[in-house]
C-alpha cells in the first residue's frame, strides 16, 4: 500500500506542532510549524518539507522564536528529518 502527498500531508496537519501543510506540484509537501515569528532570521530561513522519500529541513541557520524552536523540536523528535 502506497501512501499518497495527500495522506501524509493530513497526517502531519493533525501534529499539534504544525500550523499547516501543503502539497506542492505533487511532488513534496511543505510543513508550516507553530509558533512562526517573521521577526526572527531562524523562523524565515526554515524549509521543512517531505520530498517523496524522507522529511527534510534545510536553511537551519538564524534565531529562532522560542515558540517555533519548540515545534521544530518536536517535528525533529516525531519525524527524524534528514539535514540538507
């Protein structure tokens, strides 16, 4: 049984920890976490997305909100994204 963007997408809506996410193309899905502060370089920067294989987060660089560090946090404990 395969799993489809959309499946995953509402799977990881449902985390009290993201805010929202969003199937791009058809080919990855974006994830929007909580706590997001656009004041904040780190909470700007931060890509976190599944491209069809594994999670993945990217742009890791700059100060985070406190808030938005504690659901990445958490997205990291949940999921184990791979650093690009």
């Amino acid at each position: 049984m395969t799993i489809t963007l959309q499946e995953i997408a509402a799977a990881a809506e449902n985390k009290s920890f993201v805010e929202t996410a969003t199937v791009w193309r058809e080919r990855r899905v974006y994830v929007n976490l909580v706590g997001a502060n656009r004041s904040f370089a780190g909470d700007r920067n931060l890509k976190v997305y599944y491209d069809g294989r594994r999670w993945v987060f990217d742009g890791y660089k700059g100060t985070m909100s406190r808030d938005f560090a504690d659901s990445f946090a958490a997205f990291r404990a949940e999921y184990s994204p791979v650093r690009i």
